[in-house]
C-alpha cells in the first residue's frame, strides 16, 4: 500500500511537490500561538529539499499526438555520473483519485535516451497527463516529471 507522501508525490511534478513541502514546512514553523519556533531546522529541511530536486540530471519530454491503445515514442536525457542505469517510468494524472495510470517500464536503461511504448487502451483521454521517472530500485525517489500532455481515444 502506498502512503500519502508517495502518492503525492507521484501526482505532482517534481516542483509542484517541492512547494506543497515548503507549504507544510512553513505551516510546521509555527506555534499554535503565531510563534515561529525552531527556524534552522525549517531552513535545513528547505535547503535539502532543494538540494534533492537538483541531484538528478533526468530531463524527460512530454510525448506528442498521444492516443490510448497506439504506440508512442517517450525521448529522454540523463546525466551518467548523477543518474542511475535503469528507473521506472510511468504515467499519472493528477486528476483521477489514483493517479498513476499506468507502469510503461521497469527498470528501463537510462542510456537508451528513449523508447516507443503502447500506451494502454484502458487510459481515459484527456488532459493532464505526465510522465514520471522514479529510481528501479526506490519508486519513492522520483527523478524527473515530464510536462503534461493530452492524450486522446483509442
């Protein structure tokens, strides 16, 4: 089963995960009494936020012409001394309660720099879709989130 923090992050790209985080960590540097307490830890845990957002150097692109049930070509570009080997990819939409969609690849060799994929016919089309890269070996470390795109019907 997975946690709120996984499925959160897996329905927001890497940035829109990043701010959600400062939200709640700014929220947590308060007292009930409007005090800000403990304000170095708040700034520690901002800058390793920060810091894990630029470890990877996964940059993945958002497929075009996109149809359930067809093939599509995912392209994408990794940095061989910062990137792992091989990452998952899937599909999510952060507009369905359970947003990934769909496994397109397990531990798909990052070298490769792209694939063609069919993507599954049971994907509703629309609007919002985006692909996200989490390590092989921890689908909680996601590398990279693709820019949203359409898909439309099979």
């Amino acid at each position: 089963m997975w946690s709120y923090p996984k499925l959160l992050r897996m329905s927001l790209g890497i940035e829109e995960y990043i701010n959600h985080r400062l939200c709640i960590l700014h929220i947590a540097s308060r007292s009930q009494f409007g005090m800000r307490v403990n304000t170095p830890s708040v700034l520690f845990a901002i800058s390793s936020l920060l810091l894990s957002a630029s470890v990877s150097g996964f940059t993945i692109s958002a497929p075009v012409n996109t149809r359930a049930g067809h093939l599509t070509d995912i392209h994408w570009t990794y940095q061989p001394d910062r990137d792992p080997a091989t990452f998952n990819l899937f599909l999510t939409n952060a507009s369905y309660a359970f947003n990934v969609q769909a496994i397109l690849g397990e531990n798909l060799r990052s070298e490769s720099g792209g694939i063609s994929v069919v993507v599954p016919a049971t994907v509703k089309a629309g609007e919002g879709y985006a692909l996200l890269v989490t390590k092989s070996t921890n689908w909680d470390w996601i590398l990279a989130s693709s820019p949203t795109f359409s898909i439309a019907a099979a």
